[in-house]
C-alpha cells in the first residue's frame, strides 16, 4: 500500500476502519514502511468519536524500517481508529487516461501491518508465603486441585499457560 498524491501537495493522510482493542493487554501496531522524499510519518490514534492525537511521530528514509508503536493509550475504548499522515511536497505524475502514476514524487510505502498483543499479561515477579505446589488465577483465587481448563496460572512461583 502506498500514500501519494497527484495534484496536490500540502497534508495527506490514510484513515483505518475501526479496531477493536479493548481484550489486548498490550496492543503493539507493527508496521514495515519506507518514504521517497518524506522525512517524517506521523501516526495518530483515537477512541471513536474522539479527536484523534498524535501517538508517535518518526523519521523515516528509503529503506525499509519496521516500526512497533504501543497503541495502550486508545485500547480502552470500544472501537479506536489509526491515521497515518505526512506532508507531500512533490506531487507523483499520472497518466490522464488510465490513472496509472508514470512517475513517483513524494510516496510513503506500508507493508506487513499487523497489530499483536505483545506480553501476556502485566506480572513482572510473584512473592508467595504459601506452599510451593499451590496454584493461583491471575486475580489471586487459589485453585483447589491442578487446573484442566485453558488459561494462565501462577504455579510454583511461575506463570504457566494451559493449552
């Protein structure tokens, strides 16, 4: 996917449809891009119905560069929104009877966009008096018996995932 313009030069952006966020724990948009004659891409988020605000702004130049841009500050609403926008000062040219550019001016490229829920959860270390085999849910309930349902638990002292 690229962003460019053709007539005009001036602010260009490209809008998402809406995300659903909100069951990540810690939403990561990672994204491939790379720019002829643009020196900086702005990413901005929003809760839906919301402005939308500037979450990063980064330089970016002709080689391929991944970027991973934290999205936890719009991961609470019901839907959220991404725009990507940078400023184009070199139109590209098209040809007037097909549409097809026959040379590019300023262009941003974007490939490989995904979002992950980088980290499974916020625990960083468990302290536990109990007995060493006791096993725990995440919100801190003591589990009877060795757990059979899928999840996540705190055994031993350790996070242990059931599949």
């Amino acid at each position: 996917m690229a962003l460019t313009t053709t007539w005009f030069t001036g602010g260009h952006f490209i809008k998402s449809g809406k995300l659903a966020l909100q069951d990540a724990n810690n939403p990561t948009l990672h994204i491939d891009v790379k720019a002829n004659g643009i020196g900086k891409l702005q990413i901005k988020g929003a809760k839906l119905h919301e402005p939308a605000e500037t979450i990063e702004e980064v330089a970016i130049g002709e080689e391929w560069t991944t970027l991973d841009i934290p999205l936890a500050d719009i991961k609470d609403a019901r839907f959220a929104t991404l725009t990507f926008a940078a400023d184009f000062y070199n139109p590209s040219t098209t040809d007037w009877m097909t549409g097809e550019i026959q040379t590019w001016g300023d262009v941003v490229f974007f490939d490989n966009i995904r979002i992950t829920d980088d980290g499974i959860d916020g625990i960083e270390q468990v302290n536990s008096t109990e007995a060493s085999n006791s096993v725990y849910t995440l919100d801190g309930r003591r589990v009877k018996a060795d757990p059979t349902a899928k999840g996540l638990y705190i055994f031993d002292g350790k996070k242990t995932l059931i599949k």
